[in-house]
C-alpha cells in the first residue's frame, strides 16, 4: 500500500506544470510555481493545465474540472469563478489571480489526503497468521512432552529413562509439525485465483484482497466512469417544431465550429443517426453561453435558454420540458431557428449498458451498494434511481471521498471503493479493497488493489466470486495440510512414527494441497472440449494481413465468414488468451484470434447461427468494446 500511494501521489502532483506565465509590471514572464505569490495575476491559454488555485478576474473559458467533480461535461469559467490547478483549460484564454499555493494549493490537499487514508486504513490479519500463532506453539509443546513422557514417565514406574525413544519420538514429532503445506496454503490458492482473474481482464495486485472479499459487506461506487461512460451524449431530443432529426441536424450545423464538448456531443449524435450537417456560416460564439451561426439561410441559436432568452427568443414553451430533463440529470441546450424556441436538446452522462445489472447482482450476493460522487444530488439521485442504488452521497469532494468511506467502515464492516478518477484516489486508498476501472487515470490505478481493464462494471462482481471462492480455497487448503499435522503429531509422541514415515508423510501433504488446488483446472484442460470435430491446424485467411506475434483463426468454410473487429480495453496477452478461449464457447462462433498489440480480433462464424450484434455482444460481455471493423466476407477455402 505505502509503495503504491506513493506512486499515486506523484502522479498527482505531475498533473501541476512546473511553471506559469505571470504577469508582472504589464508583461509575462515564465516563473517556476515556487516563485509565484498569492495574489499575482497568471495567463492560462487553451489547452494548457491550469497552475495554480485561483479566480477569474479575465477571459471566460470551458475549464475540465474532472479531477475535483469527476464529471465529464466542463464548467463554465467567467470572471469572478474559482478554477483549482491542475484542471485542464479548453476552450478561452484566463487571466487568474492566484489565491493557494503551496501545501494549501487543492493537489497538495488531495496529496495529503492519500496519505492520511493510507495511514487510517483498516489492517487485515491474514488467516495463516492466526493459525501458524497457535500452531507453532502446539507442536513445541507436543516435542516436549514427548521427551517427558519417554524419560520422566519410565522413571515413575521405577525404570530408567528412554532417551533414544524420547529423541525418536520428539524428532518424529518437530518432522510432521513442520509448517510447510500450511505455508503453501494461502500462496496456492491465490496463485489458482489470480490466474482465474486475469483469464477475465482482472489484475489482482494484493494479497490481502482476496481475504478480504470473503468478509465484504459494502461497496462504494463512483459516478462518473464506473456507472457512467464518462463522456457527455445526447440522451434526449424534444422538438417543438419540425421534426427530431431536423433540430438535431441545424443544431450539429451551428456547433460545428465550436470547441466546446457538448458541441461535439451534438455533432456525434447527428453523425451517428445518419443526419447530413449542412454548412454553417457567420459563426460567433458567446464563451459560457452559446452559439449563433446561419443554417440553411436561418438565423439558429444554440445555447442555454438564458442565453437564448437574452437574444429575445421567447422560451415559455420549452420551461416545463427544461425542467422535466433537468430532473433527470440532462444538461439542457435549447435551440432557437428565426428567432423561435425549436426544441431541446438534453445531453447526460449515459449510463453503462451493464451498470444495472451489476449492482442487482450485488444486492443477490448480500452486499450494500452505494454511490458517491462530487456530481450535484439532483444528478445523482436520478443515476442512483436507474440502476437500483439506494443510498447515496453526492457533492464529496476527494478529501471528503476517504471520509464517507471511513465512516461505512466504523461499525467493522469490510468496504470495496470501485472509481476510475483522481478523485477517487484517496477514498480507494482508505477502502479495505480499493477497485480501479483500467479505463481510468493512472493515478486511480496506481491508488487500487484490483484493477478491472475494459470498461465492464460486471467484473467487479467477478473479482468478488473470484476472491471469495480463492479465500474458500484458502481455507479448504489450510484444514487438509492441518489434517496431517493434527493427526500425525499426536500419534508422533507415541515413539511409534518413524521419522522417515514423517517425511514421507509431509510429502503427501504438500501433493494434498496442491491437488486441492489446481487438480480442477488440470483437469479441465486434459479434458475434450466436447464441441464435436477436433480442431484443425490454423490456416491464412485469404487476403489478410499477417498479425505479429499470433496466428490466423481457423480458415472458414464455404458456409462461414471472417470478421475482423478492432477492440478498446484489451490490454495485455492475457487478455487475448481469455478472448481467444471463450468466445468459441458462444454458439456459431468457431474460432478467435485476439491480438493485444494491434488492438484487433478475428472471428470465424457461421451467419446463420450468430450475427456481428450478437459476437459484439460478447465481446463487451469479455470486456472489450469493440470501435471498428475492417473487412468482412465470404472467404473461399
């Protein structure tokens, strides 16, 4: 923990730039952020990080603030707002005055967050420690009392002591006491759950994790980007004139020369429903507001509706929708053509496809879902309402994340904190298992225990199975190496085990354990796959590339096809491995090469049994998402 913290911490801290550009006497001059003074004026321009803590006192700007909120959609920034360093400006140019620096500065708090969570979390004593404490002493104290009873014990018959049976019997003893498939125990089974893990794009990165998924009870889950996608989407279209596409259409037309995300959001929604953007002229943009441009010889608006009633268009008619989208959660942009309110656009966070069927499962396995997140309540209670959660903290800053989790863990229950950003990074620090989204920041990563690659919020409830069954496996591992020992050691004192009988003994406990422990896997792979003809030496499909480091899937037949899919979140071999092994096991799908290193998946399947949906299906299902194809078509054999 203190390794990975660290690591988090300076991470964090790089998200600061090293200097600023201060305006002093009326010019800028680049100065290292240890020079800079509260109260000195510096200049943020588009793209840049912002340095310091501070207020607008010039310029307005879309400021990224997702490492304070976690929120995807950028704030607002006029003059007289704050904005926290190591934000990311986007869209204007700022002036700002500074206000924090150094060890007050909110990175430096944040920083010193993680470290206090490191130092408050909740120790776990491993089960083979409790065990090995007693143990150890039993067996010295059988070995004693084993040279007592051959020596004292002769001696109160009235014979002389038996000493070469009392050494006899105490080494017999201290041989089949010997702790070794005890010790092995814990490591087998963690070794047989993590490879289980990693077979699923799970890293377990802590021992500890696995016991503690035995006694878990809460799990504490962020908002944006582990129940969200964690990038903005038009959720909602209500056109008061015309039609859907045709709003949506002159909407994505005036924001296409505009920066901002929630522009692109809107452009990414027309393009996906097929909506051709004519060409947008006389653009001007309104930072913090809006949008004008002429579509279509039209004079159209697009902005917030204050910002649309500032420009005289009468907005009454689309109150009551604002107001219905806001409850949900919408970020509502209202669109004006001619001077007349058009229509609503209302833009959210979308929910992840298997976000609500995560927390059900959950709920089935006895355990407390809650959310957190620095989102406003109304927004997270509409979130919280859709996928079945019902207790929720919203507005947490990240120090204050650490806090609501230390207080879930005060009545001694076991806490998992499942996020993917620089703010969940000191409440996954305090959680006694503390679950990082691989699609997240470094930081959240590098703060985590167990690490989900993809996006898929189903695998968190996989590594729950996985730990819990491994912590069963533990347990299983340490009642049969305590069998032999528990019996042997006691018919040890006898004087009638042979040494070599307890080694040959020790033995078998060991193989015991390690049986225990893989023999299912072994046994699975020995055994035929059960999927009819037996698999043929792979084949080059005709007309494609040749994949580094990996093989062709098996050439199709006349009544099969070749898909080939590019894939996001498949990050490493094994990965590939799990990809490759499973997604066979789907009906119509008769082989599959993954290739971690070009991000690609190649199918052979039979069309009339499964369809590209369906295999995309699985894919996210294995926790990849698939962006892309390049080809497919029959290929001839």
């Amino acid at each position: 923990v203190r390794t990975r913290s660290g690591q988090a911490i300076r991470r964090l801290l790089e998200l600061r730039p090293d200097t600023a550009w201060v305006i002093r006497d009326g010019t800028e001059r680049e100065v290292s952020l240890d020079e800079i003074a509260v109260g000195e004026l510096v200049r943020i321009r588009p793209g840049e990080n912002i340095p310091v803590d501070g207020e607008v006192t010039e310029g307005a700007s879309a400021v990224d603030q997702a490492l304070v909120t976690g929120e995807p959609i950028p704030e607002e920034k006029l003059v007289g707002d704050a904005v926290i360093g190591g934000s990311i400006n986007q869209t204007g140019t700022l002036v700002v005055r500074v206000s924090r620096v150094g060890e007050e500065s909110f990175l430096a708090q944040v920083a010193r967050s993680i470290e206090e969570a490191r130092a408050l979390r909740p120790g776990v004593l491993q089960l083979l420690d409790v065990v090995l404490t007693y143990f150890v002493r039993g067996v010295l104290g059988f070995a004693v009392f084993a040279v007592l009873l051959w020596t004292v014990g002769p001696a109160l018959r009235g014979e002389g002591p038996d000493w070469f049976r009392a050494v006899f019997a105490a080494l017999a003893v201290l041989v089949l006491g010997y702790p070794c498939a005890l010790g092995m125990a814990t490591p087998l089974a963690m070794i047989r759950g993590g490879g289980m893990a990693a077979e699923r794009g799970i890293l377990m990165r802590s021992g500890e994790a696995f016991q503690i998924m035995g006694e878990l009870r809460t799990v504490v889950l962020d908002k944006t980007g582990t129940l969200t996608r964690g990038e903005p989407a038009v959720a909602d279209v209500v056109a008061l004139s015309g039609s859907e596409d045709e709003l949506l259409r002159r909407a994505a037309a005036a924001e296409s020369a505009s920066e901002h995300p929630l522009a692109r959001a809107v452009e990414d929604a027309a393009e996906q429903l097929g909506l051709d953007a004519p060409n947008a002229t006389d653009f001007r943009a309104h930072p913090g507001r809006g949008v004008r441009a002429t579509v279509d010889n039209a004079r159209v608006l697009v902005g917030k509706l204050g910002y649309l009633a500032d420009e005289g268009i009468d907005i009454a008619a689309g109150e009551e929708h604002r107001d219905r989208l806001e409850e949900q959660g919408r970020t509502v942009v209202g669109v004006a053509v001619d001077d007349q309110l058009a229509g609503l656009v209302g833009i959210a966070d979308a929910i992840k496809d298997d976000a609500a069927d995560a927390v059900t499962r959950m709920k089935d396995a006895g355990l407390v879902p809650v959310m957190i997140t620095g989102d406003n309540e109304r927004t997270a209670q509409a979130v919280a309402a859709e996928v079945g959660i019902e207790q929720v903290f919203a507005q947490v800053l990240p120090k204050d994340k650490a806090d609501r989790v230390r207080e879930l863990q005060r009545p001694g229950r076991r806490v998992a904190m499942v996020g993917d950003g620089i703010n969940d990074a000191p409440a996954l620090t305090q959680a006694d298992v503390g679950i990082a989204i691989g699609a997240g920041t470094d930081i959240a990563i590098e703060s985590a225990d167990i690490v989900v690659m993809g996006e898929r919020l189903g695998a968190v409830m996989d590594a729950y199975q996985i730990g819990r069954g491994s912590y069963a496996k533990t347990k299983q591992n340490l009642a049969l190496a305590f069998a032999f020992n528990g019996i042997g050691v006691p018919a040890a004192t006898t004087g009638l085990v042979h040494p070599i009988w307890a080694m040959i003994a020790m033995i078998a406990s060991v193989t015991a354990v390690l049986t225990d422990s893989f023999a299912s896997r072994l046994f699975r792979r020995i055994a035929p796959s059960g999927r009819g003809e037996p698999a043929k030496e792979a084949q080059p499909v005709p007309g494609a590339p040749e994949p580094e480091g990996a093989g062709h899937a098996q050439a199709p037949s006349e009544q099969e096809r070749v898909l080939r899919l590019v894939v996001a979140g498949m990050h490493c071999a094994g990965c590939a491995e799990n990809i490759g092994h499973s997604l066979p096991q789907a009906e119509g799908v008769r082989s599959a090469v993954a290739d971690h290193e070009r991000s690609t998946v190649e199918v052979v399947y039979q069309p009339n049994k499964v369809g590209e949906d369906e295999i995309r299906e699985h894919l996210h299902e294995l926790g990849v998402r698939v962006t892309g194809h390049a080809t497919e078509g029959k290929v001839q054999a």
